[in-house]
C-alpha cells in the first residue's frame, strides 16, 4: 500500500509540474540535444557560406559586362537582355541602356562610326554586335523616325573570348601549366613514393630522423628557394623550361609524399606480399599486383596535393620563368595591368581554378576510399 500511494503521489507531483508549465527531465534532454544540433547547423552552414560567397560572386563577376561588373551595389546575377535605344543627333547616333533598378535610359556613345559602335558594345556590354549589324541599325534608326527601341541577348562568356584573346600567352601558359603539374606528379610520387616504401617496410639506422628531416624543405619560403635556383637551372639549362620548374615544385611535394605514402604502406600488411610470393611471384611483382593497387588512395591524394601545389604557385614562376611563363603568372599580370578589367580578372581566375576541379573530382573516388567512403 504504502509503494502504490508513493507512485500516486509521484504521479500528482508530475502531473503539477506539467500543468505549471515545468519540463521534465526526458523533455530537457530532448531540448538541449536539439539546441546542440542547431547550432552545429548553424555553425557548418556559415562555414558554407563564408567559403562558398566569394566563389559565388567570382563566378558571377566573370559572367557580367564592364558596365554591370562596376555597378554599385553589385547585382546577384548578370543580366540575360539589355535593352537598348539609338537616336540621331547632330553627332551621328545617340547609344542608351535601359537601366533596370531607375526605368530610365543612361547615355553610352554618340558615334555614326559601326566600327566603333560594334567594339565599344563588344567589350563594355558583351554584345555580339557586328560592324554590319550596327549599319543596319543605323539605317533602321533613320528610318524609324530618329529613335529606335531593341533589345539584344548578352553573351556571357565574352570575358573569357577576350581574355584568352587579349592577354599575352594565355593558351600556351595555360598547356604549359598542365605539363608542368603533369611533371611535378611523375617526380613527386616516383621518389616520394618509394621513398615512403623504404620507410614503411625497412629498418635501418637513422630511419627517424631521415623521415622528419624531409620535411625541413617545406619550412622554408618558397621566394628562398627559388633564388639559389635559378643559378642551378640555369647551369643545367633548364631555366624556363617546364621541366626545371617541376623539378623546384616537386622538391616540396617529396616530403609531403613521403610521409602520406610511408603511412598508406605501414597500413598494408606485409604478409600480403609473402603470400604473393609464395605462389611464385617476385618482389617487384608482388609490389605492382598486391601492394600498389591497395596504396592507389594514398598516392591518388599526393597526387591532388602535387597538382595543386604546381598549378597555384606564383612565386616561384615569377622568379624562375621569363618568355614562358605559367598561368598562374598570366593570371597575377592581368591583375597588376587590369585598370577597369575586373570581370576580365575574374574570368581568368575562373578559368584556372577549372582544371583543378576538374582533376580533383576525378580522383574524388579515390580520396573516398581514403578517407574511409565506400561505393556499392
């Protein structure tokens, strides 16, 4: 009797708390975990968006004409349209946009020449605008009474037309870049990598200290050890030549190979390789069929590092290249020479970060797998 009156008054002490308005314990909880997973929520979505806005506007700068892309405040989008009105005047033909925020036409050119109608709305308006076009339009104009209302599609990638058109080298930078990042992965996961073998599957005096001393390269600026470099290059005759620039790059990636690679082969059990030698394979064949394959997610992420790290490098470039200079570098003098060129600039960047993107998702299942990603 005396346990039963005990749950009843339980009972009337909770159904009190309730109707006070009270949590109880298991509603506590249950609201401090929500708090908890909101703010996570909250936290990863500003990381997001703090790392995804300046991408964004990069994108949409590289996308807007001269005009737009020097607009205060900044619009969310490029415009698809314009919408355009000529008229005659004592000069030849009056040239207005529509602006969108004010409905009211803002003066561009007054000219009667279609050359310099058609390569003054080709750069500042991204229009394709031909010198024959801007005839027909004048003519369509005088006809028309004096003024002519119409509206014309703009072209979005003219920036990169131009950019790749007007800047100094921009296509061959662009390929010797490739080969350059092509050369430094070949050298920083040939050495790198069996370097990092020798570390994981041998023992020898020293070993310690040999593995963390190649890491000191890294240590050092990258301006300090391209200047010593040039002398060096110069002797060999590899100054500015793709090669002797892949050779200082990789001179930083080797050490970073070394330890991912030394790490992925202490994680693949020897046996593996004495059991492949036992059904009569060699060393080097039980290497290449057993051991390889399984370290491809490691070498795949040294290889996204050793990319990265030869396509982003200005530097060095700078110092080490003269008539043959990288992306990269191109990219770095369009800024320094850019006077009201920024969607131009953006385009450029743009146009570098691609290939990293696109190297870096096809090598994603890899990094997958390494990170511990499963694909069915």
């Amino acid at each position: 009797m005396h346990l039963e009156e005990r749950k009843d008054v339980d009972m009337l002490h909770l159904n009190q708390e309730n109707r006070s308005g009270k949590l109880t314990r298991k509603q506590r909880k249950n609201l401090k975990k929500t708090a908890r997973l909101t703010s996570l929520y909250i936290v990863v979505a500003t990381l997001v968006l703090v790392l995804l806005t300046p991408v964004f506007f990069l994108a949409i700068t590289s996308f807007m004409s001269n005009r737009e892309a020097y607009t205060f405040p900044l619009p969310i989008l490029p415009a698809a349209k314009v919408k355009l009105q000529l008229e005659t005047t004592e000069k030849g033909f009056m040239l207005s946009i529509l602006n969108r925020k004010t409905e009211n036409y803002e003066t561009l050119l007054d000219t009667n020449d279609p050359e310099k109608f058609s390569y003054y709305t080709d750069i500042y308006l991204n229009l394709m605008i031909s010198e024959e076009e801007a005839a027909e339009l004048f003519q369509n104009t005088t006809e028309a009474g004096g003024i002519l209302q119409f509206k014309e599609r703009v072209n979005w990638f003219n920036n990169y037309r131009v950019f790749f058109t007007v800047t100094r080298d921009a296509v061959p930078a662009l390929i010797r870049s490739l080969e350059i990042a092509l050369f430094t992965i070949i050298i920083s996961l040939s050495i790198g990598g069996m370097a990092g073998y020798a570390f994981a599957r041998y023992i020898f005096k020293g070993k310690n200290a040999l593995k963390f001393s190649v890491l000191f390269v890294r240590m050092f600026p990258a301006v300090a050890i391209a200047m010593p470099m040039v002398i060096i290059l110069a002797d060999m005759g590899l100054y500015d030549q793709p090669l002797g620039l892949s050779l200082v790059y990789s001179v930083g990636q080797i050490g970073l190979t070394v330890w991912i690679t030394a790490s992925i082969f202490m994680g693949i059990p020897v046996a593996f390789e004495e059991a492949a030698m036992v059904f009569g394979s060699n060393k080097f064949g039980a290497f290449m069929k057993i051991t390889l394959p399984l370290a491809l997610p490691g070498l795949a992420a040294c290889a996204m590092y050793a990319f990265l790290g030869a396509w982003n490098e200005t530097v060095s470039a700078i110092i080490l290249t003269q008539f043959k200079p990288t992306f990269a570098v191109v990219v770095y003098q369009t800024l320094l020479g850019a006077t009201g060129q920024v969607n131009l600039l953006a385009a450029g960047g743009l146009a570098m970060a691609l290939p990293a993107v696109i190297f870096t998702l096809f090598i994603r299942k890899y990094i997958n797998q390494m990170w511990g990603g499963m694909t069915i």
